[in-house]
C-alpha cells in the first residue's frame, strides 16, 4: 500500500483522533510526509479533521475509491485481490485479463471512469467519472453449464439488493440485466465467461456491474436521459461508493454459493417488473410482439405472442413497449 493508504487505514482503524507523532511512529515516516498524505486524502475527497493537541480524524469517508475503505466492510478474514484505477478502457477487459492469468474467485476490478465501457449485445456504455460504480468481479463457481447460464441473474439479484440496503431503495429488475428505479435504469450487467474445452465446463466467468450513483444530469445526453437516471437524481442522496461495493461483493459470495438450488430466483422474480407487460422481442434480427407471463425455473422469460404461442426466452432482448 501508499503511504496515503496506510495513513487512511489507521484513521479508518482508530475511529477517533490520532496525533500526527503517533501515525509517524508507526507507519515509520516522517511528520511531513504524514502532512501530505492527509492532504492528498482530502483531495481526494475524504474529510479529515484536524485539531491542535487532538490530532487528525476522518470525519467522513466521502465517494473516493479507496482499498481500505472497501475493506472496512467485508469480512475480516477476506483475502480477495482488489484493483483500482483511476481511468481504465474497461473494468471487464482487464478483469478477463486476470482471470486468464490465473486470478482467483472475487478478485475484484473498479475504476472511477471507464473510456470503452460495455453493455449487451455490444452496446456501449456511458461511464463519466465523478462517483458512479464500474466494478468487474471474477467468478470461479463449481458448478456445470446449465447452471452457469444463472449467474446475469443471480448477480442481478445481488447487486438490487445491495442497492435497497445501502441506499434504501426498492429496486427493480427489467429481464435479464438492467436494475430500475422509479422507472428508469440505474445499473447494467455485462457477464462474459470462458469456457474449459478439456472439461466441457466453465473456467471462469467476469461479471461487470456498473452502477449510477452520482447525478447524470449533466454528464448523459438528453435522449439518453429519457430512460436512464441514478441513485442521486432518484433519492435526493448519494451513497458511498466503497461501501456499495463491498455490500455487493458479500451479496454475490452469498447469492452464488447457492445457484444451483437457485434459491435467488424468489427474490428476482419479486423484482420483476416486466411480468404483464407488452414486450418487442428482438432475436435473430427479428422483432416479434407478446406480453411477459413472468420468469422461468432457469430464469428465462416466459412470453405469449401475438398469434397464442409461448417461448422462455433464454437470450435476445425485450424491450418494453411504452402504452
């Protein structure tokens, strides 16, 4: 770690007032550069007090990226690798990088701003920096093919809950990756896997989450706008970045411990807000009307078209058709 990093750590640590003569002696620096690492922290947005003959105290944690802070909340005995970057192409490329290297299970990838984000079907991904989440996590799960093609819904379920607790929200989930709020799209999932052609089975799997927090009224398009929004612009507030993230990465250690009894399917199809509606369902360049009848066993979505006959949709796209 920084110098910075191991001061924030032992404010984080302490909870209280720490002297500047006692974050030297332990961190074996000098005064000075005590100093500048709190003032490096404060540009970065974290609010430290200081006060003569008390010392320094991190009065808030602010929506900095910060390793310390997202390891304050996951478990102690946590020993996942965690990468930060200030700009980054995509939190899902390099992610994919790691994993093909040999990273294990919930390593975990997050920038402030991504230049070439990605979303389904090859969409992009607006990612301005400034206090949203673009976050990639590695998934190793020991689990075989059909239940594999789980893992978009089961990280969907995850992500809405982690929202709803940090952020007091009530979430929904629009069939197979966006998470709504008050009608609009507040985060999209891109999962990519890799498959094991000697095993038959899954290598691994990149779950990339991103998440808008901080207000896009002037960063997003006016179109753009139109269907999407954040948690800020919906809530009046703005959750802390690291503990979202860390609230996530408990949720999917929890969710995927358990997808092949697929015990978060009750909790996705309770967010579903998709069931009864009119959809276009868009596959293989065709674009077709039914109504949503709700979610499969295998989380497909099961529609009736227009001429009676019904399908479980396990890829493609359904887009709400607006009454």
């Amino acid at each position: 770690m920084t110098t910075k990093e191991k001061v924030l750590g032992v404010l984080l640590e302490s909870g209280g007032f720490v002297s500047g003569e006692t974050l030297a002696e332990r961190l074996g620096i000098s005064r000075n550069s005590v100093w500048k690492a709190v003032t490096s922290l404060r540009s970065d947005g974290f609010e430290i007090e200081a006060v003569t003959n008390k010392g320094y105290i991190l009065s808030s944690e602010g929506t900095a990226l910060s390793e310390p802070v997202i390891r304050k909340y996951l478990p102690e005995n946590d020993s996942r690798s965690i990468y930060i970057f200030d700009t980054i192409d995509s939190t899902n490329n390099y992610a994919k990088k790691l994993a093909s290297e040999g990273a294990g299970n919930g390593t975990l990838v997050t920038a402030d701003m991504q230049t070439a984000g990605r979303g389904r079907l090859g969409r992009s991904f607006c990612s301005p920096a400034g206090g949203s989440i673009y976050m990639s996590v590695i998934l190793r799960p020991k689990t075989d093919m059909q239940s594999s093609q789980l893992i978009t819904s089961c990280i969907a379920a995850a992500a809405a809950d982690a929202v709803d607790r940090v952020c007091g929200t009530d979430v929904k989930i629009k069939w197979v990756n966006d998470l709504y709020l008050n009608g609009k799209k507040i985060c999209g999932i891109l999962t990519e896997a890799a498959i094991n052609f000697e095993s038959g089975g899954l290598d691994y799997a990149v779950a990339g989450i991103g998440i808008n927090l901080r207000s896009v009224k002037e960063s997003f398009p006016e179109e753009l706008l139109k269907i999407a929004s954040s948690v800020e612009d919906e809530t009046g507030n703005l959750p802390g970045r690291c503990r979202l993230i860390a609230e996530i990465l408990k949720n999917i250690d929890s969710y995927m411990q358990n997808i092949e009894k697929k015990a978060f399917l009750e909790e996705y199809r309770r967010r579903s807000f998709i069931t009864g509606m009119r959809v276009a369902v868009s596959k293989y360049d065709e674009e077709r009307t039914a109504t949503a009848l709700g979610i499969s066993d295998n989380a497909g979505l099961i529609v009736k078209y227009d001429d009676g006959t019904e399908e479980v949709l396990n890829s493609g796209e359904a887009r709400i058709i607006k009454q």
